[in-house]
C-alpha cells in the first residue's frame, strides 16, 4: 500500500515490474529488481515512522 500512495511512485513501481518481469537483458532485469527492493524498504522505513507516530 505504501508504494502505491503516490501516482509517481505507482507509476515507476509499474514500470519496474514491466521491466524485471520482461527485459530481455539482464542487466536490465536485475537494476529494476534493486530498485524495487530500495523502493520496498523505503516504504517500509515510512510505515514504521507512521506506526510510531
């Protein structure tokens, strides 16, 4: 849910997923698949601020 607060960061999550799930290069996959991951701990770091209050 975190990810998809914002139109941008949908957009671009979107995106990546096309890409890792779709790229015929490698290269390519992987670089979405770290993106995806930095994008998923920051939202994580931003529900765990939340749930502190």
């Amino acid at each position: 849910m975190a990810l998809r607060r914002t139109p941008e960061r949908a957009a671009r999550l979107l995106e990546l997923e096309a890409l890792a799930g779709g790229s015929e290069d490698r290269a390519q996959r992987r670089a979405a698949g770290a993106e995806i991951g930095r994008m998923i701990a920051e939202a994580e770091r931003e529900v765990v601020a939340w749930a502190k209050g």
